[in-house]
C-alpha cells in the first residue's frame, strides 16, 4: 500500500480549501468556508471546511473527511486514485505499490499508451468534422453538435490504415498495446476501428482510456470495443461515467443502460445521470462503483426476452453487493423502444417517471421465481425454495435478505424456520442489549445500537452530558501531543470512543502518531482501522467547534481527574459486588477501603465536577 508517510506529507502539501474549490463555489463565514452539500440535495449551505483542521462536515447529512475522503466521495475514486489525484495538485509522484490493489502503476509505458489514445481521439473527433455520412448519422439520431463535443464522440474513416495519417511510426508497439490496430499472422497492421462513430471511454478520472464504434451501415458487429489493455478492462469501466457525475448527486440515482447511443441520447433530452456497460453483462465492481455516487439504481432494459434475460444477469452479479440502505430497481421498456426511441417519442419527464416507478429488486427476484414455479402444486413450491437458495443465500445485506425469506416462505406455503433451515441458515433474532449497555449507546460502537441512528428514541427532559471518555477523544483530537498525558490504564475498553482513545495513545507511545498536519491528517492515519469511523466522527462534530485555550487546559486536567474518579468506581462497585456474592479476601476489603477513602478525598477537596 502506500506509504503511511508519504499520505502524511501530501495532506501537509495540499489545502482541503483549494481542493474542495475546484469543485463546489465556497463561501467564507468566519474561521470556515461553507458551500451546499454536494452529498445530498439542499437550498442552505450546511457544507463546511476547516481550513485550520483541514476537515469537512456537513451538518445535514453528517458527511465529513479529508481532502482524500472528499475526492473518494465526491468523484467516486478508489482510495489509490484519489491519493494519485491529490498528489497531482502538489507536483508529487506517488510511491510505487507492491500490494497488488493498484493495477495501474504509473510508468513510461503506462503514459505512453494514454498518450497514443488521446492522439487517436483528436484525430477521430477531426475526422468527424469532415464526414457528411457521419454528420448526417448524429442528426438523423437527434444528436446535436453540442452533445458530440460533450462526449467527445468522433468518427474513424473508412480506410485500412488511417491511422498512419498521425502516426508515422505506425509500427509502435504502443498502438497494438492500446489496442488501436491489429496485427495479423503475417505481422500486418491495420486500423481496428473503421467507417464507424467513435465513443471514446474514459475513466474515473476523466482519461480517455478505450473507445466502442458503432457501424454506420448495418455490418456487424454493430458496435465494436476496444480489447481489454493495461488501461481498460470491460468489468470494472462504465460509459458515461465523467459526464454523469453531476446529473447522478442532482437526482439521487443512477440509471444503467445497455449502449452507448442510449446514454448520449438521454442526455440530449436532459436526463444526464445514465451510464452504460461496455459489452459486458453488470458486474459486481460496476455495482460497488454506481453506490460511491448515490444509493439507488436503475438498470434500464428491453422489454424483449434479451432484456429479461439481460436483467436477471445483472440482478445476480448484484446480490453480493446489495445493502439495507441502497435500492437496486430494474425499468422493462416496451419491446419496440430502446431508452433512446423511447426518450424521443416520449420525453424526458416520460422517461423520468418510468424510472421512479421501476420495479424493485426484491419484486424481479420473486416474479421470476415463480415463472418457472408452478405454485399451485406441491412440487412447484418445492422447486421455488430450491430454485431460490443460490439467490437468496447471496444477498449480503441482512434485513433484505430476511424479507426476501419471509416472501418466500408465504409463497412456497412453508414456514420461515422451514425455508431458514432448507437455506442452511440460522434464524437470527437481534438480541435487546442489557440496561447497561445502552448507557454507552450515545458514544458507543453503531454496531451495537438496538436502533438505527436516526431512528433512535430520544431520551427525555435533560440530556446527559457527555463522559469523560468522550471529552477527552474531543480534547486530544484538537491537541494530539496530550495523548502522552493520558493514563490508559484508567480508560476502559467497553465502548468505541474509549477503544479509538486507547488507540491514539497506544500510536503516541510508539512515537508513531500524528502530531502536526491538522485534524485531516491525523482522522487520515486510522482509516482502515476498527476505529476509523469513531475518529472521523468526532472529527466532523469538531469542524466548527471553537476551543478557548485559556480554558481548555483547565477542561482537560478536570477531566483527567473525572476519569480517575470513574475508576475508582468501576472498581468499588466490582468489590462491593464480590462482597455480596462470595466475600472479599483480607487483601481485597483493605483494598476496598483505599478506594473508599480516595473517593471521600475527591469528593471533599471538590476536585471532580461533571464535565
């Protein structure tokens, strides 16, 4: 992976402020920067940036993070190529990675080949200009001038080798590496692509990495894709991708259809959050890309038997990917419209609704069990749990996949413990925590939360005030170096704030722990741990809060003695429980009775107050 210190020092290099800038118009209001939240539709800016922390948090939604966080989310990048990007704004080349996670390793070949594709698409994009045929194509398709700059599109000439025309040295192994010609068995070249429109694919970041050509007379194939290079592999790249971004975070939903023509065809009218496969069924990394950017998809098909059967592969390339709180829907059009005819006879605003009234995974999954599942006889309810084993016992997400049991079992007539136990499953009632473990819930792990955050029952008359842990990971997440300071044998380890406190203190010991670079940079240095989550939160909840240093020194000495007279409870209340039950040892009732007198002295000397 890469370097530890090297993501330390690019934060150290970048301003969260100018990242953020260059995608979101900012606004300065005292200390912070504020602008709308591009994570979830609003008309008051709640976005803000800590140019001091270098942290982002929104108070609406609850998004926060770094500089890279913010390009992860915002431009659906992969952690590797949001550290690339970033690095590119500071002049900096990132360290080469051994890990395997990094598939496109920046190198002299790697950069040639980009550079042969983009010359290639000036050249097509040139062409286009001087090809009435082609013209004529794009307008009879309604697509107008606009739209082909937009998306780059170009056309490839009807000549075995025109590709010659810009480069000279047409024998380059970079041309056959990037896929623009083929080789025969004679070691002759030709253009892989001619008399077609040309679609130039890009990646995540924008690089045109691939093209697909549609044929301009009937041939076959009608659309033709690059082959798989060093920079584009069909399973992990959508078209449209770049153009979409924007359209998709505005509506809140993607919208997945089968060819390029349909994509930019819907843009045309207006509906620009659609992307498409590169002639390839949906695959799981598809999925996991589409829910960086919202949390509902469209998959957009035919209504003819190649789109049923089209839908049904996407459906299981999904199930692995699917979670409680994304929803997957699946759009039939009538058989004698594609997406493009249909947006055209109909209207976007037609289109538009269709979408929002598409049909829900779980309703697809279901009808087409029973399609071949004759549920009026024994041996088609039979067939129905058997059928739908492989499916169900797939979905990741657990909720989902109960209901989907439950479905099942009212349909096969079977009980639900019946069908649990035919899927080789364990019924999995949640468990209510005990009384003392909810008093952690505030502060505590989400995962053990009985509810779901928003949903959660709000206490009545006066809020408790938060505990000492939870001051203290506020405190030293403002002032790193007072992680030394902290006795971790007096923090317990019975909820995640005081686990990510241990944590913080445990790197600080080892001389390991960020101590400069802001709060970003530190928030940076536990991502990928168990307590990843617990320190960003905190971290958001921080962006706008304002600390009085003349005060704060005197919070956290407050606070330390705080900590020490809940130890000193946790273990009177462990003896006095001992003492109930089966006695306590000489040693033990002297101990009691240490602990006994510190507790007076405190409360005495008035040394601890709820803080």
């Amino acid at each position: 992976m890469i370097p530890q210190s090297f993501i330390q020092d690019l934060l150290a290099r970048v301003d969260i402020v100018d990242v953020v800038e260059r995608h979101l118009t900012l606004k300065k209001s005292g200390a912070n920067y504020f602008a709308c939240c591009p994570f979830h539709g609003e008309k008051s800016a709640s976005f803000s940036v800590s140019p001091s922390k270098q942290f982002y948090h929104c108070f609406g939604c609850g998004a926060h993070g770094t500089a890279i966080s913010f390009l992860m989310e915002y431009s659906g990048l992969p952690f590797v190529d949001a550290v690339k990007e970033l690095a590119g704004y500071a002049g900096l080349q990132v360290p080469q990675s051994h890990s395997g996670h990094d598939r496109q390793p920046a190198t002299p070949e790697h950069d040639e080949l980009l550079a042969a594709i983009a010359t290639a698409a000036r050249f097509y994009r040139d062409q286009l200009k001087h090809a009435p045929i082609a013209i004529d194509y794009l307008k009879r398709r309604g697509l107008t001038g606009e739209i082909c700059v937009r998306f780059g599109i170009g056309f490839a000439p009807d000549d075995w080798h025109g590709l010659r025309k810009i480069f000279p040295e047409y024998e380059r192994k970079a041309l056959l590496d990037a896929g623009l010609v083929i080789e025969n068995d004679a070691g002759r070249r030709y253009d892989r692509f001619r008399n077609r429109i040309m679609f130039p694919i890009q990646d995540r970041r924008g690089r045109i990495i691939a093209f697909g050509g549609r044929v301009l007379d009937g041939g076959e194939p009608k659309y033709l894709n690059s082959p798989e290079t060093p920079l584009f592999e069909k399973g992990r790249e959508l078209y449209g991708l770049p153009q979409a971004q924007k359209a998709i975070r505005e509506a809140g939903h993607t919208i997945v259809v089968e060819g390029y023509m349909d994509v930019v065809a819907l843009a045309q009218f207006g509906v620009g959050n659609a992307v498409a496969t590169l002639g390839t069924a949906t695959t799981p990394h598809h999925i996991n890309t589409l829910l960086r950017h919202a949390q509902r998809i469209v998959f957009c098909f035919d209504g003819d038997a190649a789109g049923r059967k089209a839908a049904r592969r996407a459906l299981e390339s999904s199930l692995e990917a699917l979670r409680d709180d994304v929803t997957l829907a699946f759009l039939f059009l009538p058989e004698e419209h594609d997406p493009d005819s249909f947006v055209r006879a109909f209207g976007a605003p037609a289109f538009s609704e269709a979408a929002a009234s598409a049909m829900p995974l779980t309703t697809f999954l279901l009808n087409e069990l029973r399609t071949d599942c004759p549920l009026d006889t024994a041996e088609g309810r039979a067939r129905l749990v058997h059928e739908a084993k492989p499916l169900v016992t797939r979905v990741a997400a657990p909720m989902l996949r109960l209901q989907l049991i439950k479905a099942i079992a009212e349909a096969s007539e079977f009980s639900q413990a019946e069908v649990e136990t035919a899927f080789g499953l364990k019924s999995e009632t949640p468990r209510r925590p005990p009384p003392d473990f909810r008093q952690d819930m505030e502060f505590g792990s989400p995962r053990r939360a009985p509810y779901p955050p928003r949903d959660r029952p709000r206490p009545r008359g006066r809020q408790r005030p938060p505990s000492a842990i939870d001051t203290l990971l506020r405190l030293v997440l403002h002032h790193p170096t007072w992680a030394a300071r902290l006795p971790v044998d007096l923090v317990p380890d019975d909820t995640a704030g005081a686990k990510a406190l241990v944590a913080i203190i445990d790197t600080m010991s080892t001389g390991d722990l960020v101590t400069n670079g802001g709060l970003g940079a530190l928030v940076e240095q536990f991502r990928d741990t168990p307590h990843s989550e617990t320190i960003a939160r905190v971290a958001g909840e921080l962006v706008d809060a304002e600390f009085d240093e003349a005060v704060i020194e005197t919070i956290f000495e407050d606070t330390l003695r705080k900590l020490h007279a809940d130890a000193i409870a946790r273990e009177i209340g462990e003896l006095t429980l001992r003492e109930r039950s089966s006695g306590l040892s000489p040693v033990e009732r002297g101990r009691l009775a240490e602990l006994l007198m510190e507790k007076r002295k405190l409360v005495n000397l008035g040394k601890v107050s709820n803080v």
